[in-house]
C-alpha cells in the first residue's frame, strides 16, 4: 500500500472530508465564516473515539479527576490570570481589500522569517520588515499598513448590565483552577493529584486558515497536574525513564539549528533540558498517545520554547509537534511548567486562600500542564491514516479510532441474504458501530468502506444460509476470513481490545 503523492495532501483529505461526512466548514448557505467548522456524522464519532482514548490512556490510569467548568467566564478571572495583558496578537491590515492579517504570520509565511524572528519585533519593527521585505496582501496583493495589537478573547456582557463584562474561555485550564479548593477537597487533601477538563475554548483569531488547525472555536483537553515542590519527583517515572524524546531545544533554536536531539527522559532530566520529572513523564505519555493515534516517532518532536515566546505563566515550556504534508512542522499539543503561578494570582485577586496544609507547612502547590487540541488530532488522524491502494482511498486509522467499525453487507440483494443481513447487522449494532449497506456491487461497497476507514466488512453469502458462517474482510490488506456467526461477538470485542489479529479470526479465504 502506498503513501499518497500528490502534492497538497491537504487539500486531498479537505474535499474527502466534506464528502464522506468528516468535516466542513460551518455556515456554508452564507458563504461561510473562517475559523468555524462543522463535525459531520464519521468526524463527529471521530473526535469523540479520540477524546475517549485520551481519557482511558492519559488520563484513568493516574487517577486524574475531570470537572466541566463555564466557557463563558466572568473578565476579573483573565484579569487575575494575566489574559487580558497578555492575550493579543499583532495585525495588520490591507490598504486595499481591508482584510486584516497576523503582522508575523505574513512575515513567515511570505519572506520566510521564522517564528523566532518576529515572536520578539515589536509593532513598528514588524511594520518595517513587511515594507522592507515586500510583503503584501496575500488575499488581493495590496499594501499592508496600520500595525496594531488585537485581543484574541471574545468578549461579551453578563446579562443586562453593559458593565458585568465577561470572555469566552480561551483556555481550559483558569476554570481548573478558580475550582481548586473545591477539588482538593474531592481529592482528600493530598498531592500530587491532576484536574482534567475537555470542551470548547474560543480564540477570536485574526486570520485562521489552516482549517482544524486553527479555528475560533475548538474543543481543548486541559490537564493540570498539582505537587509539592518540595516533593517534584514523579511517583512512576522509572515506567517511562527509557522512552526517547526528540528534543530541539531553545538554545539550539537561537544558533540557528533545525535538527532535534534525540535523548532518553531520564537523561533529558540529568542533562537539564527538562526541570521536573513530572514534565518529562507527561511528554513521554504523549508521545505515546500521539503513536497510538497513528503518529510515528520519527514524524514527532518537542520544541521548547524561547523566554519571550513562553506563555506568561510558563517557566518553561515544549511544544509537541508533527509533521504534516502542507503545513510542516505544526503543534498538537502545549506542556508548560506554570509553578504556582495562577494559583497565586486567583488568591491574591480573590482574596480566598489557595494554599494547602501538609507536614506542617502552608504552601501553593505547583502545576505542570498538556493540553492537546481535539480538533487537531482528528485532522492528524486523518491525514496519517490516509493511503492509497490501486488508485483507491484506504484510511487505516487505528482500529479502536475507527467512525466505524464493522460495515455488514449481504452479497446480493435477494434470496433472504438482505434479511439475513439486517439480522447480523441488528446483532452487531448493540455493542459495535455498524453501518448496513447493500447498494450497488459488493466491490463498490467494499471501497466506501475503505474509504471511510471502516476496519471490517462482513458479507452475508449463499453459505451463510446454509451453514451459518460469514466472511470477515480486513480494511488494510483486502484478505479475508470464514467464521461462524454463533461467538462472533465474542471475536470482534477481542479483534477491537487488541487481543486477536485479524488472520486469528476464522479460516483464510484463499484467492
């Protein structure tokens, strides 16, 4: 099976997407809004598989203990966290067409300028390179002109009073955190214990155009991890000490250099590139996640960030990144260091204390964070599953990742096969995510299949009504097998637990 290679892959997977029910964007019979997207039926179960592997991997074997917070937030918690300075973004705007744009993004994006060499211009030095290098409008070719900071919060009011100002959340993560002492309660007073939230977040972005990657709206899994600082050492580190983590670190940014080290975790701690063992654990985990949602290593790196292009509440900070046909090198998830930093700013804004008791001491525990957008892996998902095979689509997605799993066919539509069919689909269809199909050639069926990353076919034939088998066909490798209906429950769960291969599955059908 070959890889695809035509040239833009995303354009490829953004019209399958629409096609197939993936995704698209949102308000098309008016023309559309950038930023917004909508989940069709394969991307909306897409998405909610992703989310659920992420709670059984990361997140239920360390005990993390998941709320639902407002995404709507009062404006005095982004004051007390240092959003409402922090949260802006330079624009720019076109003489022309009056489109406005990301002042650093046209720099990058046009003239080749790298994120480390505009994340520290200021408005008027980004003016300068824009004329400087050239750069115009990339929608109409127009002078760009009237450099400017904007807020990328959404703002709104809170009920009737123009003056009770609130923001839609751009992060999860202030609503872990103004629920703290809550939540300490729930976990009985005891440390290291994380917090998880998965929702909406909304980032009024000055030009997204890079579909999921970068929306207005999205959907973000927060997790915010508590210890002592005075006890940072990770509990089950040893489990991870030997995962390799690719590394381009800042040091090496500033040189100049694009090759990442590759380095164990536990000698990324000895070397100093990582500060706390509890960063380095949640790094390796995602690594992991990302493979098991179809990412190889080599195609994954850590990329630390420079001081000034650390979030404000960030000691420090690593961008996870993969590699993606048209866009490169692109982030898919966030892990900081914040130390105590907004815990301290909600108790001193507040006024209600935020620190713990233990061993006879009063302290404000520190936090290290991932954050992973789910729109991005599902986007990730898709495009590292897709695959080509005699001129056809095959999206191989991780089996337990799959929209579907099992498609159920009869061979023809006749002679009770339908009948039968619906039978084993009905049968199937209580525990596993079926989709019945008899229209046009068993062939065609086979390749919408295929085409919409569908693990398993099962075919209802003329022995089916003699003896009570079926044939299984395998997505990725077009074989197939004969088994009995009578314990196919029992094989498809193992089948989609990783137990059973599919060549464990019946008899091979040869030819």
């Amino acid at each position: 099976m070959q890889r695809l290679q035509r040239s833009d892959k995303y354009e490829i997977i953004s019209e399958l997407a629409r096609r197939r029910g993936f995704f698209w964007p949102s308000f098309e019979i008016y023309g559309g809004v950038s930023g917004f997207f909508t989940y069709g039926p394969l991307g909306a179960a897409l998405k909610r598989r992703i989310e659920d592997k992420f709670r059984a991997f990361y997140i239920r074997p360390l005990g993390i203990l998941e709320i639902e917070s407002s995404v709507i937030m009062p404006s005095k918690v982004f004051e007390a966290s240092g959003h409402l300075d922090h949260f802006k973004e330079p624009m720019v705007e076109c003489s022309k067409c009056k489109r406005k744009f990301r002042a650093d993004h046209v720099l990058q994006e046009q003239a080749g300028m790298s994120d480390v060499e505009t994340e520290k211009l200021s408005l008027q030095e980004l003016m300068n390179e824009i004329q400087k290098r050239g750069v115009h409008c990339p929608d109409c070719g127009g002078k760009l002109e009237n450099t400017q900071y904007f807020r990328t919060m959404f703002a709104t009011t809170i009920g009737p009073y123009s003056d009770a100002v609130g923001y839609g959340r751009p992060e999860a993560a202030q609503g872990i955190f103004v629920e703290f002492k809550r939540v300490w309660e729930y976990a009985r007073e005891r440390l290291p214990f994380g917090v998880v939230q998965v929702g909406h977040a909304l980032r009024n972005e000055i030009s997204p155009r890079q579909g999921l990657l970068r929306q207005r709206e999205f959907s973000i899994m927060d997790v915010e991890f508590f210890f002592d600082p005075e006890e940072p050492n990770c509990t089950r580190f040893e489990e991870v000490e030997n995962e390799r983590l690719r590394l381009l670190l800042a040091e090496a940014k500033l040189r100049g250099e694009k090759e990442a080290v590759e380095v164990t975790a536990k000698e990324a701690l000895q070397k100093g590139y990582i500060k706390t063992e509890w960063q380095a654990f949640f790094m390796v985990l995602a690594k992991l996640f990302l493979k098991e949602v179809g990412v190889p290593e080599e195609k994954q790196r850590f990329i630390e960030k420079l001081e000034w292009e650390r979030a404000h509440y960030s000691t420090q900070g690593f961008d996870q990144e993969i590699f993606l046909d048209r866009w490169g090198w692109e982030e898919v998830s966030g892990h900081n260091y914040r130390t105590d930093y907004d815990l301290k700013h909600h108790m001193e804004f507040s006024g209600v204390d935020m620190q713990v008791f233990k061993e006879g001491r009063r302290f404000i525990p520190h936090v290290v964070e991932p954050s992973f957008g789910s729109d991005r892996l599902v986007y990730i998902a898709v495009e590292y599953a897709y695959q080509t095979r005699d001129k056809r689509t095959v999206l191989n997605f991780p089996r337990d990742l799959a929209p579907t799993q099992i498609g159920v066919y009869p061979l023809v539509s006749k002679d009770g096969l339908p009948e039968k069919a619906r039978e084993v689909h009905q049968m199937m269809s209580k525990e596993f995510t079926t989709e019945y199909d008899e229209s046009g050639s068993i062939g065609r069926r086979y390749a919408r299949a295929d085409e919409a990353g569908t693990p398993l076919g099962i075919t209802i034939d003329y022995d089916t009504m003699k003896n009570e088998t079926i044939t299984i066909r395998d997505r990725d490798s077009w074989k197939q097998v004969r088994t009995e209906i009578k314990g196919l429950t029992e094989l498809l769960r193992a089948y989609f637990r990783y137990e059973k291969n599919f060549v464990d599955m019946g008899q091979l059908i040869k030819g």
